[in-house]
C-alpha cells in the first residue's frame, strides 16, 4: 500500500520540492487564473516556476505544463495517489522528464518546451475570461514578448506571426496529445508574410 505523505506548513517552494524529490502526484490550483485542477508530477523547479508532468483523465501522462510558483493558490498531495501510481503502471505509461530544461524565465521556458515538441500551447491572461490559448511553433524570442507561428483550431496555418508579451503569459505546455494531432495534420508551415502586434489585452 502507498503512503500518503503530508504535507507541512513550510511553505509552496518547500512542498513542491519535496513532491519533486519523493516522486508524488499533486492536485494544483490556481485561482486567479484558471479554474479547475493541473493534475500531475513536478519534475523540474526553479525558484520561480516549476514544470509539471500532466495526467489526463484516461489515466495517461498528457504533456508538459509550465507554470508561475507565484500563481499557485493551493496543492495537495493527489487523494487517489495509490490508484493513479497503479493506473499509470499497468497501463505502462512512464513519467519522462525533460532533459536541460530551464525554468530561468518564460523566454529559456519557452526554448526549452520548442526544443521538445514541434508546437507550444503559450496561454494567456485576459481579463476575466482566464487563459486563453495561442498555439504555434516558436519563431523567436525578443525583448519583452515571444513571436509564435500560430495556427488556427482546424490546424490552418495563419499567414503571420503574433508578438506575446511575457508579463501576460500565465502558462506555457507543450507535447500533449491534442497539440500533437494538431502537428499531425497541419505539418509544417511555410514562411509567415508579416508580424501582428504583440498581444496583451486583447483576443486577435
């Protein structure tokens, strides 16, 4: 039988570093952003951010999300820890940590998740509605923003590019199996006609 490990009144950083070293499932909130629950195992931290392993609701590892320490409102230990380790082990599904990533900020978060997976899911804070997602390949990194080749829902490559400014980026996943579909169908794209404005408040 699994023990369930609790956790203490240390603090997030302390919490999530030890599910990061003993291998535990979490449930994370974050409130102010998003409602519902990121399921899964931290397998990289940093000071500021820490990447999570994501389980889906088939019991099966679903790509990899990138999120801010500081957008956390609550975590806990998975209450159906055991079920999950044995669902995920009959089902021979093994967690896969990737190699050099780097958690500096999103612009080496960003890199890291296109050195990964052919396409990048960057989501967005607008106001009142959450995150809103924009998903494309990774055309560059500048300033203040990153500059994706997005591509549309119906995996139709748009003609441009679009600036996305870090200050409003709430997460950054990559390598599930809706964004590899989406890959599977669109291939690759041809050269973008024309940057767009960055993004911050507005839905383009």
């Amino acid at each position: 039988m699994t023990t369930v490990v609790p956790f203490k009144a240390r603090g997030l950083r302390a919490d999530l570093r030890d599910a990061f070293e003993q291998r535990i499932p979490l449930r994370i909130q974050r409130e102010r952003l998003q409602p519902g629950t990121i399921h899964g195992y931290v397998v990289a931290l940093s000071r500021d951010f820490c990447l999570v392993a994501e389980i889906g609701d088939t019991m099966r590892f679903d790509g990899h999300i990138a999120i801010a320490i500081a957008d956390i409102s609550a975590l806990e230990t998975d209450p159906s820890r055991e079920f999950v380790e044995k669902a995920l082990a009959l089902r021979g599904e093994e967690l896969r940590v990737p190699e050099g990533f780097r958690l500096d900020d999103w612009a080496a978060i960003a890199q890291s998740a296109a050195a990964c997976a052919p396409l990048v899911s960057v989501n967005m804070v607008e106001d009142d509605e959450g995150e809103i997602s924009y998903v494309g390949q990774l055309d560059a990194v500048e300033r203040d923003a990153l500059v994706l080749r997005e591509l549309d829902p119906n995996a139709q490559w748009y003609p441009d590019t679009g600036a996305y400014e870090f200050e409003n980026i709430g997460s950054i996943s990559f390598g599930s199996g809706y964004l590899d579909a989406l890959w599977q169908v669109a291939g690759s794209p041809g050269d973008p006609q024309a940057p767009r404005a960055p993004v911050s408040d507005t839905v383009h």
